[in-house]
C-alpha cells in the first residue's frame, strides 16, 4: 500500500494534521498527530440552530495509533477528551475515526 501511506503522511504532515496527545487507560501519554472534524451536533428549529452535544472526532493515522479504545483519553488544543466509539474510515483500514467527548 505504499503509494497510499505516502499520501496519508502527505496530508497529515500538511497544515489539517495537528499535535496532540494520547494516553490509554492506566498506560504513557504518547505524542501523535490529528486531522480534528468537527463534532458538534446540530439541529435546527425554527430557522435557529442548536448545539445538542459536546463532542470531538479526529482523524488518527493506524501507524501511529495500534489500538485505541473506549476510555482512553486524547488532549487536543488543550481540551481533554475521552474516547466513546472507535471505528475505521476508509476501504483500506488506514485511519482511525474516534470519537471523543469531553475529559473531567
């Protein structure tokens, strides 16, 4: 697969890949990077739009990122976020998507 694990490195080494950090439960903070989607759910009512939740979803490269699961915490922009569902997001099983929502 290696023309599609160079275009991954391409664009999460670009401006959209961002720093962050990720620790499992009871294991070592370790330092990866991110492409953030926005997570916010919105509906609208009324002509007006509402926040129903607080949430986070990153993008996270495979090479990185072995095994991320439920409970596991990921720091991002300062914010703390804990994950809730982890699945993949391509035919090829190269990125993690995680959703994440906010850290105590």
């Amino acid at each position: 697969m290696g023309i599609f694990d160079d275009m991954l490195d391409a664009a999460f080494a670009s401006d959209i890949g961002e720093s962050a950090s990720y620790t499992p439960a009871g294991g070592q903070a370790a330092s990866i990077t991110v492409i953030p989607r926005r997570g916010d759910e919105l509906e609208s009512f009324s002509g007006t739009r509402i926040k129903t939740s607080e949430r986070a979803v990153f993008d996270i490269r495979k090479s990185e990122l072995a095994a991320p699961a439920e409970g596991d915490a990921i720091v991002h922009a300062g914010l703390d976020w804990v994950i809730k569902y982890v699945t993949t997001k391509d035919d090829n099983r190269l990125i993690w998507v995680i959703e994440c929502i906010p850290g105590a």
